[in-house]
C-alpha cells in the first residue's frame, strides 16, 4: 500500500526519504501532511525548542529547584510545590474578602 518516497528537506535542501513505514506511522495517527525536513533537520529544530532551565534555591524552603526563566538578582523564586502553596493562599484570601 505504501511506497517509500524521496522527498527535499526545506531547511537543507537535502533529499531523504519518507518510508512506507514511515507513511503508515503518520496514516495511523491521523497525520495528512508529509514531513517537510528531514530526520536530522527535525532533530536539530527539537532542540533548539527546547527551554534552557535555570537552577536556582527556592527562596521559601532552600531546595534546589529548575525553572524556565533566568532569575532577577533579589527577586525571589519558588519551587514548584512552594509556588503552588503561596498561590493557593493568595485564592483563599481573595474568597474570604
């Protein structure tokens, strides 16, 4: 049913090709668009989306913790659990006003 097929890659203009079991992969999950560069190209463009992650000491209990923002020098920064505390807190607080 499916063929392989050569394709050009959009970013390095390279062919590669798009194989049958490729074709079926994307037909089985709905997929209708062929893959418009190639695996490496698509690679290096998942990495680049990536987000860098800043370690940094939660300033509430002292854990190490990673976000996704570069920290301002005397700004505090919470983890993960600290934040959704404080947060919740902070809609209490509103509710009984």
């Amino acid at each position: 049913m499916y063929e392989d097929e050569k394709l050009i890659c959009e970013d390095c203009g390279s062919e590669f090709v798009f194989t049958a079991g490729e074709q079926e992969f994307y037909a089985q999950r709905g997929l209708v668009n062929k893959p418009k560069r190639c695996p490496e190209c698509r690679k290096n463009r998942r990495q680049k989306n990536r987000r860098k992650l800043y370690e940094v000491t939660c300033s509430k209990c002292g854990c190490q913790t990673k976000v996704p923002f570069k920290p301002i020098e005397g700004k505090e920064v919470y983890c993960k659990d600290c934040y959704a505390a404080i947060k919740e807190a902070e809609q209490q607080n509103q509710e009984s006003v």
